[in-house]
C-alpha cells in the first residue's frame, strides 16, 4: 500500500504534512520495496510529522527522493520518513557520527535523537554538532543553490544561520562554514564600505576577514588615504600579527593610541597603491553534496601585500608599548582606570574619565596653588589625598606617580623623586608651582645635566647662606641671578629650580647629601661654586665667621683646600678695603664697579694634587669685613679642624652647621637597647649602635642628642650625616630630620633595623 500524503492547513501561512502508512489488506510480500516519496522543501511556517513526532518550524528537506547536487548521493539533509526511527532509544550522544553526516546513515536511534532536537527548537546547546550540521547542510543547499538574491527568504535563511552561529560558533569547524556561508550569500553591498567603522576583530580565524578585504581594496581602488580605524584593522585582524596583552585588556586606549601615533606618522592616512591581483570570494561548502564556488569582486586583493602591514606594525607596536604600565595597573586586582595611579601611567597623548578620587586631589592642588606661580604647602594635605598603601606616607613610586600625574596637569612639586628628591615628607611642606610649558611626553628618568648641575649649586649655596641662621632676600636673589647665568635651564627648569630652593631654604642639605650634589659638578662648575658661595655669604652686605666657617667646610666637598676659603675671603676684604668697592656680584646697596678686580688665585694644583682655589667672579655689591676677627676665627677653626684630624681618619664626619637648642622633649637616657648589637648596612659599630638606641623616642633635642652621641664617641652633626647617608640609600628618606629638635623618620629607621 502507498504512504498517504494528508495536508492539514490551519492558516495560510502554515499547514502540516502527515505521512500515514496504513496497514496493507493482504499480507505484505518478504521484501517489500520502500514507497520513494519526491524530497521537499518544507517553507517557514509549516509542520512534518515524522514517526509520530510533529517537528513545527519548517526550513527542513522531507522526502525519500533527493539527489545532492553534485548528483552523487542523496541529499544528506534530508529526513525520509520511509526510514526506521527509534524514539524510545533516541541516541543524543553523537558518538557515532562521521565528520560528514547524512541523515540517510545514522541509525534508528541515532535518527531519534536528530528528530527530537529539531521538535525541539533546535536551540539545547549540548546537541551533538553532526545534528546541527545535518540541519546546516539544508540551509546551506537552498541558499547557495535555489534562491536568487532577490528571494524574501534569503532574508529569514540568513537569520537561522546567524542564530546557529551564535548557539554553536564555540565549535571551529562550525564557525568557519557557517561564516563562510553568511558571507557568500549576503548580497554584495555596491556602497563604500570603508565609510563605516572596520568590523571588530574575532578571536579566531585564518585568513583577513572578508568584509576588512573589501573595505581596503575599495580604498585602494578610490586612490583613498587609510584611515586609522582601518589601518589597525588591516594590521590587527591580518593572520600574521601577533597582539598581546594591552591589545586585548585595553581596546579602547589601544585604538585612540594607534589612531594617535598613526596620524603623527602620515597625517590623514597613508595611501596604498592598487595591486594587479583581485579580490575573490571563493566558496567551500560544508555539505559534501554540494560543489564549491569563486566569484571575481573586482577590487585588489590586499591580502597579497605585506608593506603596508609592517608600517602598520610598527605603529601598533610603540602603542603597545605605551600601554604597558597602564594595562599592568589595570591587571591588578580592583583596579580602577580613573585612579590616579591609573591616569598616571596612561600614555600623557591620552585622555581617560577620571574617578572621583581623583577629581578630589585635583581639584585641591588648584585651589591650593590658586593664582600664585608657587606655594608651600602642608605634605601631610598632599600625602592625605592619594591612595596609598600607607595613609601617612607615600612611597617612593608613589611619590613618582603624584608628579607624574601632576605634570600632566602643567603642575610642578618640589620635592621630586624624578629629579633626586625625596616622596612628600609628612611631617614638612611641599611647594606646589605651575610649569610655563604644558608636558607633553614622559619626563626623562634622570634630570638633565645642567640642571643636575644648578640643584648642586643651589644646595651649596643655601648651606652658606643659613650658616649665619638667617637667609636675606639678598642672598636668595644672588644664587638665582648667578646660576641663571652660568647654566641654561629651560622655563620648566626654571620654575622648579626656584620651588627646590623654597625646599632648600627651608630643611637645609646634609653634608653628606652636598658630596653627592658636588661629585656631579665638572672643574668648571666647581670653579664657580666657589665663587657663588663667596658671593652669597657676602650678599647681605657681611660675611659671619659662621658663613667662613661653612665656606671652609664646603672648599673641602667642593675638592679645595680649606684653607683656600679663609685666603680668599681675606684677600677680597683687603682688596675691598683699599678700593672701597664691592666685592661680589649680589645686587644690594651700594655703588657698582664694574673695573673691580681680586688678587689672582693660587696655582692650579698643590703637592697633593687637590684643586686651586677659585677666581672669584666681580659684581657690583659693597662688603665690609674685619681682618682680625677673619684671622682669630681661621686660627678657631683650624685649632678645631685639628682636633678632628686626631679623632678621625677622614672628614666624613665634619658637622656642617651648628646651633643652640631650646626646647624638646627629653629623651631616654641615651644607652642602647637590648637586643642585636651587630652591624647594620652602611654603617660601622658605633653608628649602628646610635641608630639602635634612637629607638627610644620619637624626637630628640639637641642636647640629649648630643649626650647620647658622646656616650658611642661620636660628634652630632657627623653622626646625623652618617646615619642619614646610610638611610638615604637604603630608603630614599633621611632618618634624623631638623636641627633642634631632630625628629626621628620612623620609617627610615624601621627601614634600617630590618
């Protein structure tokens, strides 16, 4: 008996078809031949019952009579009800399938299991993947071979492959046909496809992307400029780049980098020349019933160059780089892209939202700063504002991150760790200054050599003029105007060279901090400190025998001998005496004399090698000095210099500035601990055992410093430059701060003891 074919219509747009196979009246012969039902095409809408499963939807090839295209087999999609089907022991496994599947091969059980995924919706995301290809082959069949392009249903096709890709693009096999699919029957857009943005990049694939292909060769065929956006694409999705971790951790601020870099390198966009050979789509088919295709596009190929990918290279490369520091931070755990650590390693070309902590520090530094050029203002305030790993101080890549941060905001801070200083201390002041010129690329890791040199003379500089304990408007007016002559410093320069002297002025440099300075300085810079330090001691209109004193201590770091000092300054009274002129070049009250000239220095070098004293430079300032009193304190001094020569081997120790005390809170009585007496880093036994009993208070005053000093042999002030030579070192940050009282840095110490 022959299977009967009943329609049931519900609505014009859908209808079912039953296939009925009725019991035959005689009975059946030993080897009936199967009823060869003519294949179909099921439309959109419709409903196949097959073994009793009803299978809604449509989109399906039913029927027991439909060669392949190719001719050779049937067509592996289709379903023939004819064939047997086990339900009961549906198999969803896909065990058994080959890497072509046709439904015409599987077995009852295997057939079962295909019909209750398509009854199902076709959508349970573990379905064995041959299922859903034997369903693809369908849909790959009617759209690359039945339908024109100007078919309505090539419309709702498209949409049922790019929802299986969007199910079951997980597995590559699938992806790629699927994609390949997509891209063949898609009508070809005749519009400039460059116009819109590049497609973005897929985490897969062998070959560039064929819509990036067709929006390049139409460019190349315009005689166009390549825009950024495409020219990273070009790059970005060509199968031979190799993207890492900024790329894909950072997308957004990697495109606005390229895009950055690219239009400094070729402005609107760098044109290619069209190539001869042409763009193809060629078309390989996942059923193996159906043929391939090709189709001539008519556009240059640009997968066939390689020139413009390596420029491009190149590009992506510095970009990357840039983005380094900042993908690193963002890497970290709960980082956050509008921090101010964040926008701090963002390459400074690039801009990004910032969040409202760091909204909060900006908005205080300008208002703390308002319309001054410079302003000192508590560290504390500062250190407060950042968030730091410790609340009551900063780091030293921290404090390297503030400046950083600041300057991309054309604003200064002195101290500076880029430039030699040290984080913000939270116990003093920063200064805060605006910089003349907006900063545009990083700042150097190291400062440049002439202001290297300019710090070093500033520092030296400053100890003279505090050795008398109080710094005249005059001799801050005599360092700037003579170093801003002898050294050329860009404005920036400038600005912050004028906030390191607020600093300066305000905690003077040890003595061991004033060698390193000085060992910067070439003989010439040397020549000059000299005479810059005669010059501002002399500034206020007298030199003290505390300035001589210093002077005598700074000939010495400077490479002088000591000695040197008191000639000269005794030369230049007497000259100044006899000729009632002035005798340096600071500009205060009095006549100038421009034909003023000194006695002519000593020879170059003496029998020890050491460096001649300076000429000291001419100027238009008065001086009166005392002779008598210069010679009682150079014998004063000298008596002292002799009396250290006897305790000490070498003058590391030299104090280099003394003053009374007055009050401070007492401290413990001066023994040290229990616990390690052995060395510690940088310093000998006596120095580890002061810095150990240092322990015993916060803050010392100057006299219980120096008795506990005494009880380990040692004097203050060469004590202080030792321990704090040894914690600048170590730590970046003095351990003894101020004069009287000297407060102890407790990270310093903690730092030390370790």
């Amino acid at each position: 008996m022959q299977p009967r074919i009943r329609i049931e219509s519900h609505r014009p747009a859908e209808y079912t078809i039953r296939l009925d196979i009725g019991r035959p009246s005689a009975p059946p012969p030993a080897r009936p031949k199967r009823a060869r039902i003519p294949g179909r095409w099921l439309p959109y809408g419709t409903t196949a019952t097959i073994a009793g499963l009803p299978i809604h939807g449509g989109l399906l090839y039913v029927g027991s009579d439909l060669p392949s295209v190719r001719g050779y087999e049937i067509e592996p999609s289709l379903l023939d009800p004819a064939l047997p089907v086990d339900l009961a022991r549906a198999d969803s496994s896909g065990l058994g399938l080959g890497y072509w599947p046709s439904y015409s091969e599987l077995s009852p059980a295997e057939r079962g299991g295909l019909l209750r995924w398509l009854a199902d919706g076709r959508n349970h995301p573990e379905a064995p993947i041959g299922f859903v290809f034997i369903y693809f082959y369908g849909l790959e069949r009617r759209l690359a071979h039945e339908l024109h392009e100007a078919n309505p249903e090539r419309l709702l096709l498209l949409r049922e492959v790019q929802r299986l890709l969007d199910l079951y693009g997980d597995n590559h096999s699938f992806r790629r046909y699927a994609t390949d699919l997509l891209q063949w029957a898609t009508p070809i857009d005749t519009g400039r496809r460059y116009h819109s943005a590049p497609p973005a990049p897929a985490d897969w694939g062998y070959d560039l992307p064929f819509d990036v292909c067709i929006g390049l060769g139409q460019l190349l065929a315009d005689g166009r400029p390549i825009p950024a956006a495409w020219a990273q694409a070009w790059w970005q999705q060509h199968p031979e780049s190799r993207t890492r971790t900024p790329v894909k951790r950072c997308p957004e601020q990697f495109a606005a980098a390229f895009a950055t870099l690219y239009t400094r390198r070729f402005g609107d966009g760098l044109i290619v020349k069209e190539n001869k050979k042409r763009l193809q789509l060629d078309y390989r088919p996942a059923s193996a019933g159906l043929p391939g295709g090709t189709r001539d596009l008519g556009l240059p190929d640009v997968r066939a160059l390689r020139g413009p990918v390596t420029k491009f290279a190149e590009i992506a490369e510095q970009a990357t780089n840039d983005l380094d520091a900042y993908s690193r931070y963002l890497g970290r755990s709960g980082a956050d892209p509008g921090s101010p650590a964040a926008l701090a390693v963002l390459p400074p070309y690039l801009n990004a939202v910032p969040n409202q902590s760091t909204r909060d520090l900006l908005d205080w530094v300008r208002g703390a700063l308002g319309d001054a050029p410079r302003r000192r203002v508590p560290g504390v305030e500062l250190i407060s504002r950042w968030p730091a790993g410790r609340p009551d101080r900063l780091n030293k890549a921290e404090a390297e991150l503030l400046a950083t941060l600041l300057e991309r905001q054309s604003i200064g801070i002195e101290p500076d760790v880029r430039f030699g200083g040290t984080p913000p201390p939270p116990a003093g002041d920063v200064v805060l200054f605006t910089l003349p010129t907006p900063s545009s690329a990083p700042t150097a890791a190291t400062p440049n050599p002439n202001y290297a040199s300019a710090v070093a003379l500033v520092q030296l500089a400053a100890a003279v003029a505090a050795a008398d304990g109080a710094i005249a408007d005059s001799e801050t007016r005599a360092m700037l105007d003579h170093i801003s002559r002898g050294v050329g410093l860009a404005d920036n320069e400038q600005a912050r060279l004028h906030a390191h002297l607020d600093i300066v002025l305000q905690r003077p440099p040890t003595l061991a901090a004033l060698r390193k300075r000085a060992a910067a300085l070439d003989d010439t810079q040397r020549q000059e400190a000299a005479g810059l330090l005669l010059a501002v001691a002399a500034a206020d209109g007298a030199i003290s025998p505390s300035e001589t004193d210093q002077i005598s201590r700074l000939f010495t770091v400077l490479g002088f001998e000591s000695t040197d000092a008191y000639t000269q300054v005794h030369a230049a009274a007497t000259s100044a005496r006899r000729h009632s002129d002035p005798l340096f070049s600071a500009r205060t009250a009095g006549r100038p004399a421009a034909d003023f000239t000194l006695a002519p220095p000593p020879a170059p070098t003496d029998r020890r090698g050491r460096h001649a004293a300076p000429e000291i430079a001419t100027g238009p300032a008065p001086i009166e000095l005392d002779p008598d009193l210069l010679a009682r304190t150079r014998r004063d001094s000298e008596q002292v210099a002799a009396l250290l020569a006897d305790i000490f081997a070498d003058t590391t120790n030299e104090p280099l500035q003394e003053s009374a005390s007055t009050t401070a809170p007492t401290a413990a009585d001066g023994n040290e601990p229990d616990g390690d007496t052995g060395l510690i880093t940088g310093l000998d036994l006596p120095h580890s055992h002061l810095l150990r009993a240092l322990i015993a208070a916060p803050r010392w005053n100057r006299p219980a410093f120096a008795t506990l000093c005494s009880t380990h042999r040692l004097l203050p002030d060469g004590a202080i430059d030792t321990l704090n030579e040894a914690a600048v070192e170590a730590t970046g940050e003095p351990v003894c701060e101020g004069h009287d009282p000297i407060d102890i840095n407790s990270y310093a110490l903690e730092e030390l003891l370790r």
